[in-house]
C-alpha cells in the first residue's frame, strides 16, 4: 500500500513538472513548485513510514514550510513588484516545452533500467522522478526569458537532489541533513534578494539585462 | 576535548566574536581592521594545527567529523596566509575610499561581517571529513561570497547573478555525485561510516566502481564548476573582474584550490574502487588540459586587466589538474603549483586593483608607464605576472618545469607537446600586456604620483623572496611535507 503511494507521489511529482513548463504566468509557476515542494514534503512522510525514521518526519515539516511555503512566499512577494509582463515568456514555446518534458520523462524511465544506480533509489517511479525533475529543472534554468523563471528552475533542480538524497539520507546525520535544506533556503533566499535588486537596477527581471558582459 | 579540537573551536570562537563586534561598530576604519585581527589570531590556530598534529600524522576530530591530514593543513596554512595579507592590504585598498566618502560604513560591515563568515567556511571545507558536511561548506561559500561581488559598480550585479546560478547549479550537481558516492559505499559494514572520508578510503574496495565512477563524474563537474574548470568556467571571468580586488584576490588565490581540495578528496577513493586503472585520473587530466587551451585561447583577446587575471586563473587551475591527472611527481608539481600560484595570483591583483583605481579604468589599452607613476605596484604587477607566466626561477616555474619532466618520462608526448604550446601562448600574451602595462610609453614627467604604504611594500616583498627561494630550492621539511599530502591523494586519508 505505502509502495503504491510512493509511485503515486513520485507520479505526481513528474506531472508537476509538466505543469510548470506549461504554465505561462509567473504566479502560476510559483504555485506549482509550492505544490511540489507539499509533494516533497509528502514523499518524505512515506518514505518515514517506509523506514520507520523519524528523522524523515521532521525533514518533512521542514520541507513542507521551507520550499512549500517560505520560498514560494518570498517569490510571489518579489513578482509583485515587477511592473512589465508577468508572463513566464520561455525561450521555447509551451508545447514543445511540454513535449520535451514528456520526452525527458519518459527517458527518465528508460535508463534507469540501463544505468548501474537503479538500487539506489527506493523504486523505479522514484528514481524516474528525480531524474526527469533533474533534468525538467535545468531545462526551466536554460530556457528563461527571466530571472524569476531562472530561479524557479534553479528550485525544481535542487528538488531533484533532495528526491534523490531522501533514499540514502537514511543514516546521514542530522545536522548534515539541516545544513542541505537550510542552505537551499540561504540560496534561493540570496537569489530572490539578487533578483530584487537586479529589479532595483535594471527596472526589468530579463535576463537581456544581463548580457553586457558577455558583449 | 582534546589540544586540537580546543584550537578549532578557539578559531571559530574568534570569527563568531570579529563577525558579532562588526555588528555595532558605525565606524568604516575600524569595521575593516577587525578581519586583521581575526585572521592574524586564525593564522597562528593554522600553526598551531602544524605543530600540533606533526605533518606525517593524521588526526580525526570531533567523533570523525572533522580532519587534519597533511593535505588538509596545506590548504589551511595557504588559506590562512593569504586572508591575512589580504585583510591588511584590504585596509589600504579601501582607505582612500572612506577618505573621499566612497565607503559607506554599511559597505564596509556587510563587506567585514561576510569576508570572516567566507573564511570561517572555506576553512569548514578543508577540515571536513564527512562528505555531506564538505558539500554544505561548499555551498556555504557561494551563497556568503555572492554579495562580496557586489558593489555599486552596475555590472556587478550582473557577475553576482552569474555567479549565484552557476555555481549553484554545479553545486547541485556536485550534490548528485555525493549521494551516488554514499549509494556505491551501500555494501559496506558501518551505515555511518559512509559518509566519511577516512572511512571510504580504507574500505574503498568494497565500493561498487561503476557507481563510484559516475558519481565521481558528477562530482568533478560540481565541484569543477567553482574551481574554474573548463569547460564550466564561464562564470569566472565575470566575478573576478566585477569583484572589489580583495574579494578577487581571495577568489582566485585560494576559493578556486579549495574547491579542487573536494576533488582531491574524492579521487583517491574512485582511483582505488576502479582498482587504480586511471579513469578517474584521466577525467581531471582532460579537464585541465580544457581548461589550460580554453585560457591559451582567451586570454591574447582580453582587454580588461582583471578579465585577464581571471583566464589567467583558469590556466593555472588547469595546469594543478593535470598534476593531480598524471600522478606521482605531477602531484607533487600540482601542489607547488597551487601554493606558487596562490601568492603570485594574489600579487597581480593587489596591483592589478590598485593601478586600475589609480588610471580609473581597467582597460589595458589606458594604462601605461604603471611602474613609474605607481612604482610599487606597478613593478609588483610586472614582476608577479612574470612569476604566473613561468619565467625562472619561481616556484610556479619549478612545478611547470616538474610537470613537464614528469610528462616527458611517463611518454605522454602529444600532451607535453600541447602543454608546451598552451604555456607559450599564455607567455607571449601577458608579457605584452605586461611590458605595455607596466613600462609602455606614457607621459614620465609627471613623476610619481603615488608610492603606496610600508607595509604593502613588506607583504609584496615577502611574497616574492618566497616565490622566488621555492624555485630556487625545495627544503626537506616542506618537501617532506608535500610528499605526505601527495600520498593522501595517491592513497586517501587513512589512520
């Protein structure tokens, strides 16, 4: 039963990224990777109940206010003050976006089959979710338009990490597994303050802003 | 608790005490001495540590969460040193600053508060023994280093930005090969042990190789990312140039090493699960070789001093890998090089920094004749950009001349060959801009218009009779030294 709902999460979490790379406004991304943040913070539950950890209950809580409620929290604050097009605005259009979302997916799957990590991860639905939100999360970074939708692909990456660092975190420290997610937070929270001032600066969150060095 | 472990907590005593008297001090002057005080009192704990721990032995603290091996201490005495010269020529730097108003006092605490907490974690980083706690400090320096880039200078924030998401996302990637590595270490006895250094380094025949390989992949391209490797170091250039010089100086004189320490970490291990076959060896090796003909490339179209400096740095990164790719004797050459490169890099950008605030601008095609309008840095910058290119005797020319033997003796000609020629095009290219820089045509009778302080004058001197005495002869102690460091990385970090 408590597999079953595994692969259920680890489903959803695949399904989220596919919802945020078709997702055209900028609140819309942030409430999807809050969504996938509760997710994260869910699969981490099951995999406590899986293993009997506790240490996985309160990494869980953590999870949920730290990436399903405080980044999100800040991201929106930051959206608000932009004045020009709240789109997400991507390099590459919506549906060959989702295309190439289903196509990282479902590649995700096939070489977890190949590849000698398989054992790493506590099923096969788990694992394809931590790669394809691995690679789902760069290709958010690599096609922005924006800062904002950089950062958010930015946090859809280190989720990844965390799906995969959640089947061998186990026997990690605590204070290890504090350190990870506390610097997430310092890291996307520098991000958003970086992104705040990038506003300040150029009145604009466009990356075209920020191209005057590589000229 | 023992000597060893009182020492470190004495040393992060003292950052938590510098970190929280900058907090209520308003006065610029006195914020900017504070990092002096810290870091003299941490450099007398690194030698504290060398005397303490012998070189040769290797010592777990805190239940094996930290550790103090030779290769470690090395690290730890470079980082020390240069936070230290850098701190007291930060008070000079920003000196005419705060005369003329330029300096905030907000500047000077951010910059004072972040510059402890920054060394505080590199220093997390060397002494770590559990593999999550390294990448922690790790990521721990990029998020404190990022707002040291900022200025009020527009472009900064571009550099800042750069520099916040790539390396993060390396990191990241970084964070994948860490998790695969405890993933290959699953067989063994200790579920803790795992996670630890010395640990995986005694038992690291028990680790299944495949996994091990590709988690060392991911870790030579996370960690990769903030040493500069090629081709992952595109950020670089835009935060060494963009960043006030001191925050350059310790970027590139010790943040880019202590990154390439995690892979000197990680490469023992994977060299031992492959059952010494090479591959990983030859991954670094690739990488560096990158690296020195990506900065061969770059470097002859720079025009900006500090861009220069940056693909300067990448060479040099490139050329350590190479060192830690080849073995033996290339190791040996490769940690020369890095403690050569550290205070010579540091060096050029003192000068660098210094002749750009004084011409007002970094662009090599405005500034000319530095030595005899500025003739402390301006000779300095001449002299440590002949060190960084190889000419002898130096240090980095020893390490140079090393690596190449070692290249010539083990038959790898095609790579001497291309070592040779990316050297050569690095050489001829800063020597231009150097001699151009440094004693170009430019208007003499002005006569010297700055002379800099005293004790600029002791560090830069210093530094160079260093330079100069490690290339002229290696003494047995430090040899001795470097001899144990390399056989931490030929082997691991084994009790």
């Amino acid at each position: 039963m408590k597999s079953d709902l595994l692969a259920w999460v680890s489903l959803l979490i695949i399904v989220s990224n596919l919802y945020l790379l078709s997702s055209s406004r900028l609140a819309s991304l942030i409430k999807g990777v809050a969504f996938q943040g509760i997710l994260l913070g869910a699969l981490s539950l099951l995999m406590a109940g899986h293993s009997a950890s506790y240490h996985l209950i309160f990494l869980a809580i953590l999870s949920i206010a730290v990436k399903g409620i405080l980044i999100p929290f800040y991201l929106s604050k930051l959206v608000r003050g932009v004045k020009e097009l709240r789109d997400a605005n991507p390099v590459i259009g919506y549906s060959l976006s989702m295309f190439i979302g289903v196509v990282i997916s479902c590649f995700a799957f096939y070489i977890l089959q190949k590849a000698p990590f398989v054992h790493a991860f506590v099923s096969v639905f788990h694992g394809a979710s931590a790669i394809s939100t691995a690679g789902i999360g760069l290709f958010l970074i690599i096609t922005s338009r924006n800062v904002i939708r950089q950062i958010i692909g930015f946090l859809v990456f280190e989720n990844a990490s965390f799906i995969f660092g959640l089947s061998i975190a186990l026997y990690q420290p605590l204070f290890v597994e504090m350190g990870i997610l506390l610097d997430t937070f310092a890291g996307v929270l520098i991000m958003v303050i970086a992104a705040k001032r990038i506003l300040t600066v150029h009145q604009s969150i466009s990356v075209r802003s920020l191209e005057r060095l590589s000229k | 608790m023992n000597l060893i472990e009182i020492t470190v907590v004495l040393i992060y005593a003292f950052f938590a005490g510098g970190t929280a008297s900058c907090f209520r001090s308003k006065n610029p002057a006195k914020l900017l001495l504070v990092p002096v005080i810290s870091s003299s009192a941490v450099f007398l704990g690194g030698i504290a540590f060398l005397i303490e721990t012998r070189p040769e032995n290797t010592v777990l603290l805190f239940g094996g969460t930290l550790i103090i091996d030779s290769l470690s201490l090395l690290h730890i005495l470079l980082v020390n040193t240069i936070f230290l010269i850098t701190s007291i020529y930060t008070t000079g730097y920003f000196r005419e600053k705060i005369k003329c108003g330029a300096l905030k006092a907000s500047y000077a605490k951010r910059f004072s508060i972040l510059w402890q907490t920054f060394q505080a974690v590199l220093l997390l980083v060397l002494l770590s023994n559990n593999i999550g706690l390294m990448w922690i400090s790790l990521e721990a320096t990029t998020i404190v280093s990022a707002f040291l880039i900022i200025s009020d200078a527009e472009l900064s924030i571009e550099a800042t930005w750069k520099y916040l998401l790539i390396c993060s996302v390396g990191i990241v990637f970084a964070f994948f090969g860490t998790m695969l590595t405890v993933a290959a270490a699953r067989g063994m006895q200790s579920s803790e042990g795992v996670y630890l250094f010395s640990y995986l380094s005694a038992n690291a025949d028990e680790i299944d190789p495949r996994l091990m390989l590709l988690a060392f992949i991911l870790v030579v391209v996370g960690f990769g990312t903030k040493a500069g490797l090629s081709p992952m170091h595109t950020w670089l250039p835009d935060a060494h140039s963009q960043a006030p010089t001191p925050v350059s100086a310790v970027f590139s004189g010790v943040m880019l090493n202590c990154a390439l320490f995690c892979i000197m970490r990680y490469l023992p291990i994977t060299e031992a699960a492959l059952d010494f076959d090479g591959q990983a060896r030859s991954i670094v090796l690739l990488c560096g070789f990158m690296s020195l003909i990506f900065a061969a490339v770059f470097i002859p179209i720079q025009s900006d001093v500090k861009r220069m400096l940056a693909y300067c740095s990448v060479e040099h990164i490139g050329i350590i890998a190479i060192g830690l790719g080849l073995g033996g004797l290339g190791i040996f050459a490769a940690l020369l090089h890095t403690v050569g490169h550290s205070l010579s890099k540091v060096l050029a950008f003192f000068s660098a920094g210094s002749i750009a605030d004084h011409f007002g601008t970094r662009e090599m095609k405005d500034i000319q004749c530095a030595s005899h309008k500025v003739p402390l840095w301006g000779n300095t910058f001449f002299l440590s950009c002949l060190v960084l290119m190889g000419v002898a005797p130096s240090a980095v020319f020893m390490s140079e001349f090393l690596l190449a033997k070692e290249l010539f003796f083990t038959g790898k000609y095609i790579i001497l060959a291309f070592f040779l020629l990316g050297t050569l095009a690095v050489f001829f290219s800063m020597l231009r801009y150097t001699m151009l820089i440094s004693f170009g045509k430019g208007p003499k009778e002005q006569g010297v218009e700055s002379r800099g302080r005293r004790v600029d004058t002791v560090i830069v001197i210093t530094c160079l009779l260093l330079l100069l005495f490690l290339g002229l002869w290696i003494p047995a102690p430090l040899s001795n030294f470097l001899k144990d460091a390399v056989s931490i990385i030929e082997k691991g970090a084994t009790l």
